[in-house]
C-alpha cells in the first residue's frame, strides 16, 4: 500500500493541475477573434444574385449569378456581392473598375448607408466620366440590389474617404442610378 | 487612479531563462532545483503578461486592460464603457453599440463610422497580439460618442464620464458663401482668439466633445484641451464673425475668405457664359488610342465655342487660358464670381466597354444638392439672423437652377444630335463635382469617347471640332434668347432611339 503513495500522491497532483487549467481557459476573456477569421456556419444556402456590369454602349447591364452560399447577414453578403462583381462578368460584359480591386472593409450604419472600402486605384488610372459612372454605379447598384435594408453606399478607397476621382462627387453615399441600366 | 503594474522588468524573466539554461543538466536531477526551475518557468511565463497589462481607473473601479507601450486596448475600453462590441469576420470590422450609438471601426484602419458618419480618427488602430490597441487620443476619440472619455495620460489612465464638463456638438454647415460652425451644448459664449491659421474657442469651464469635429475644405481639424477648443483653418481663411443664439442655446463660428474675393469687373453689357475646358496641366484627363489627349481637345473646342459666342454677341470666359491645372472647385467659383448667366463644361469620355461611342449632356442631380446644409440651415431657422436665412434661400435657389440646367442640358443635346456622325446618348443627372454649388444654369457635355478609336480621331480633327463648338455656342444662344418656361421638367429625358 506504502508502495502506491507516490503514485497515487501523482495522480491527485496531476488531476488537480489538469483542472486547474480547464479552469483558467473557461474563465479567461475571450481574445477577439482575428481579422478574416469564418465562425463555424451552418449549412451553406446557395443563392442568386444581380450584378451590374457596363456593357458596349456603356450602360449597365444585369448579369445573374448563382453562388454556392449566400449569406443571411447584410455584411458578408455585401462583401460577396462586391468580390463577385470585382470578379468580373462571364457573360461578356466590360470590367466594372479599371483596376484590380479588392475589397478592404465593409460598414453599414442604422440609416442603410453602405461604406465600402476598395483598394486605392493605381496614379496612372484610366480617367473618364464614363468610368467613374460604370464603377460608382455598378457597385452601388449590385449592393442595393442584393442587400435587403442598403439604400445607399458610400465608396471609399485605400481606407479614406475621397471627393472624386476626377468627375464626379464620391464624398456622400451614393443612392442606385436606374438611368444608368440598360432596359 | 491608475497605476502601471510592471511589477518586475521583463528583463528578470530572461535572466530566469538563462541561469535555467546553465543549470540544465548537472543539477536537474535535485528536487530542490526542480522547484526552483518550475518558479522560474511560472516567473518566465507571467511577467510578460504582466508587462503587457495596465490598470485603468473605471467608475466601476481598477480594471486590467492590454496594453503594448502607449496603446491601450481599444475594445476592452469601449466595453468598460458600457457598449457591447462584437467583431464582423466578413467585414473585417469590429461594432460598437449601444441603445443610442453605434460606433464601427477596421484594425489598420484610421477611420471610423460614428452614428453613420464617416470619422476621421487621430491615429490607426492596430492588431497586437490578439488586441485592438490605439494610442489614448483615438481611444478618447472613439469613446467620445458613447458620452466617455480619458484623462490621466499614459501612465495613469482614467475612463471617466464626458459629462465632467459640458458635452458640446459641433456641426459643420458648408455653404458657398463659407462654413459655419454651430456649437451645442453649452450657454458659455467662449472667447474667441485668432492667429495665423487657426483660431482658439476659451470656455470659462471645461468642455467635451460629443463627437469629433469632421474636417472639411476650409476647416482641417479641430482640438480640445480642457477649457480651449482650437480650429485649424485653410490657408486664407479666418473666423468672418461669431455669435451666439438662444433656445436651444448655442454659439455660431463663421469661417470665410480672409480677403473677401470682390466680384471680376467684366464690362458687359449681355449675359456672360464662363465654358470650362476639362482637365489641363498634369491632369490629362482621358487618352485616345493614337495618344489624344482630353485635356487638348476641350481646350480647342472650348476657344472656338468661346470665339463664336463673342462673334454673336455674348461675352465668354475661359475657365482656364492654357495647359494649366484648375481645381474643380475653383472653375464653378470662377463663374460664381463672375456672375455668369450660364456655366457649361467640356469633357471627352472614355469607357473600359471599347464600342462605346456618342455624345451625351449632364446636369446636377437633385439630391447631391448638399442636403445636409440645408437641413442644418433649416435646424437652425429659430431666431436665425439673415446669414442663415441666406443659406435657406441658396439652397432653394440651387434646387430651383435644376430646371433651367435640364434644359440647357436638352438645348445642348439637340444642337449635338443634329452633327453627323454623333450617336445621341441623351441627358442624364450625375453628381459631378464641378457642377456642385453653381448658382446658375449649368451643364456638361461629353462631345464623344476617346477610348473609341474611330471617334477619338474625329474628335481630335480641327473641323469636327470647330462643329462642335458651332454646335454649343447655337445652343447655348438659344438657351440665352429662350424665356425660362415657369415650370420645366427635372427628369432626365432618354437618348432618342
């Protein structure tokens, strides 16, 4: 009996430690969880959606595009709505920005303004009124028309808030332009 | 009151290191020496942590909160504050809320959206280990909305209420005539001290902000110590006057040019036309295939529309004379200045859909009327003197100007449309900066697209130019000579089939 002691003494030690620990992780505040960290999702929902794309006659044109998952939340939906749009059209359609893109961040406050912030656009950017139309339109219009609750979204680039690119007037939240869609 | 717990300088745990590493071996068999290796290892392990934590004096007393240097935990803060701040995975931002604001902010980032206003913060935020951490002045900055703040500097830092002094709101009113600056929140009539580029507000007692002062044009930022709230201002302007008004009490700050701009004496006797050839100087603007430029082919057609004008009659003025750079701000203030009767800019388009080819007319869309100024001018209609009455009324007058911008924009189209060889795009309505704040009839005109081969070369010969101008100074007199109809329509009317 003498003999299991110290085995017995060195079970009870390491049970205690071990609860120990198990202790310290339940308690210990949750550390924010890193940026473009996924939570655990349920079952993905495929779904569709409308992007606008210019087409020759420099209007914007609908292209539907199903997508495997389609997010309930407006933010990871906008987000998606945005890179496919970045992604380019597979139905022919020009390049709604004239540079390769990325979406950088994505707020949305209680009113339903959007504010999307896109990589900054290269100096020696390709200048035009047409341009800035296509871009500020086909993404103000694709995120308003698959994000329930957006009624305007506001473009910003390289993490600041712009007056223009050239022509037109980035400094407020733009509303979708149906003028500028091709019937 | 706070204190900062670094107990034992980091540097004692990698002495523990390194007599452990020189024990390792020969000793490690003693129990007593065991003992001391699995102290080291805890001091080892815990000193860091405790290094990188700060105690902060909360109302609800001391609270631990991460910190590296002078950042503090930003989310850790906020929640002190009372908000519940939750983290977006696919947006890559963080939410701060509670039931009256709600504050939104990205790690890297130096902006954030307050109550659905983009905010420009003092510093960025930045991703250490795990914490967003910012220096104290963002802190301050972010938690200000919520009705929080922080005193004590670094190494004493203390989350405290706003309401220790009065929590004043700044807001920010642009006008052409100038900005105006509308403090709430206090009876106080500070006084007011100029110097050279900025201005100082001295209260009699201490003073918050409810929420950052949004930079614009004319005034850069703003900073408030203690009783002093301090405008940093554009070159050229100052403060053109302050005073106070009642119920709801507040303090009204004019900022305007520091030498009023006196009108340009042009003598005339008719209406004048300012034409505004886009782009100039290092802003090239759009480029053809065969190298033409933009920035060359509305400084051609704009001479010669000016050219014909004056041969009918009617004064013209350039916006600029030659290759040189003018602000879009500056070519609309130019024709406010001069009183111009119409404001018409020049442009050749370009798109990344290569067939895209023809002419089409803009005119300033309803809503980017600045809304917001007239809503805070409207705020402030009680015992409002006639400056901000003015405001009311330039806003109306701007609305009005709509209808006889779509029509000019129409006469201009028509004139176009009747050129060979130019597909009608029609009118449309867009918020163009340049367009933004003329107090007259005004519109812009796409004569073709550069990024179409066939029309970049015809838009770059001498006598389709020459057309075009004809084109636009017909219009532009018959838009003079026709009487403004009462009530014309505002829409954008679609190209012709």
């Amino acid at each position: 009996m003498r003999a299991l002691r110290p085995i017995v003494a060195t079970v009870a030690v390491v049970a205690v430690l071990a609860a120990l620990v198990l202790l310290s992780l339940h308690h210990r505040a949750p550390a924010p969880p890193p940026a473009g960290a996924e939570p655990a999702s349920p079952t993905p929902v495929p779904g569709k959606l409308v992007l606008f794309f210019p087409g020759d006659d420099a209007l914007l044109h609908r292209e539907a595009r199903e997508v495997p998952e389609l997010p309930a939340a407006a933010l990871p939906r906008i987000r998606l709505v945005l890179e496919e749009l970045l992604a380019g059209s597979r139905e022919g359609f020009a390049p709604a920005f004239p540079w390769t893109a990325t979406v950088q961040a994505v707020f949305l406050d209680r009113e339903g303004d959007a504010f999307v912030d896109f990589s900054a656009p290269p100096p020696d950017i390709a200048s035009g009124s047409e341009i800035e139309m296509t871009l500020a339109f086909a993404a103000v219009n694709s995120v308003v028309a698959n994000s329930p609750g957006v009624r305007r979204v506001q473009l910003l680039f390289g993490g600041h808030e712009v007056t223009t690119l050239g022509h037109l007037d980035l400094s407020r939240p733009l509303a979708p332009s149906v003028e500028m869609v091709a019937p | 009151m706070l204190r900062v717990r670094r107990a034992l300088p980091l540097a004692a745990a990698s002495v523990y290191s390194a007599k452990l590493e020189e024990r390792r071996g020969s000793t490690f068999r003693h129990g007593a020496m065991r003992k001391r290796i699995a102290f080291a290892c805890l001091v080892g392990l815990t000193l860091p942590l405790l290094a990188a934590a700060i105690t902060v004096t909360t109302p609800a007393g001391p609270k631990e909160v991460f910190a590296r240097g002078d950042l503090l935990d930003v989310v850790a803060l906020l929640r002190f504050a009372g908000a519940d701040v939750q983290f977006a995975p696919a947006a890559g931002s963080y939410g701060a809320v509670t039931p009256e604001h709600q504050i939104q902010f990205t790690p890297g980032g130096a902006l954030a959206v307050v109550d659905g206003r983009l905010t420009p913060l003092p510093g960025p935020l930045r991703l250490v280990d795990g914490h967003i951490v910012a220096a104290q002045p963002t802190v301050i900055a972010l938690l200000a909305p919520l009705g929080w703040t922080m005193k004590g500097g670094a190494g004493a830092p203390e989350l405290i209420r706003a309401g220790a002094g009065e929590q004043i709101e700044v807001s920010v009113v642009r006008a052409p005539t100038g900005t105006t600056l509308v403090m709430r929140g206090t009876k106080q009539r500070p006084r007011v001290v100029a110097s050279q580029g900025s201005v100082a507000l001295q209260f009699a007692t201490p003073v918050t902000l409810l929420r950052p002062v949004m930079p614009e044009s004319e005034l850069l930022g703003a900073e408030l110590r203690n009783t002093t709230l301090t405008l940093r201002l554009a070159s050229g302007i100052e403060v053109t006057g302050t005073y106070p008004l009642d119920d709801p009490p507040r303090f009204v700050v004019r900022l305007g040019t520091a030498t009023p701009v006196a009108p340009v004496a042009v003598p005339r006797t008719g209406p004048l036309v300012v034409l505004d050839p886009g782009h100039g100087g290092e802003d090239q603007g759009a480029k053809g295939p065969g190298s033409e430029l933009e920035k060359d082919i509305t400084m051609a057609v704009g001479r010669a529309t000016a050219a014909h004008l004056q041969a009918a009659g009617v004064t013209a003025r350039l916006t600029r004379d030659g290759d040189e750079a003018v602000s879009l701000t500056d070519r609309t203030a130019l024709a406010n200045r001069l009183q111009a009767a119409v404001f018409v800019s020049i442009h050749a388009n370009a798109s990344l859909a290569r067939g895209a080819h023809g002419a089409e007319t803009y005119y300033m869309r309803a809503d980017a009327s600045d809304p917001q100024a007239a809503q805070a001018a409207a705020r402030e209609n009680a015992s409002a003197p006639p400056d901000t009455v003015q405001l009311i009324l330039w806003d109306l007058a701007h609305v009005a100007n709509l209808n006889n911008s779509a029509r000019l924009a129409r006469t201009v189209q028509e004139k176009l449309n009747a050129l060979q060889g130019i597909k009608d795009r029609g009118i449309r309505q867009a918020p163009f900066v340049v367009l933004t704040g003329a107090t007259m009839p005004s519109a812009l005109v796409e004569v073709g697209f550069l990024s179409n081969a066939e029309e970049a070369a015809r838009l770059a010969a001498h006598d389709v130019q020459d057309q075009i101008a004809t084109a636009l100074a017909e219009a532009i007199i018959d838009f003079l000579r026709a009487p403004a109809p009462e009530a014309a329509p505002t829409q954008a009317v679609p190209p012709t089939p």
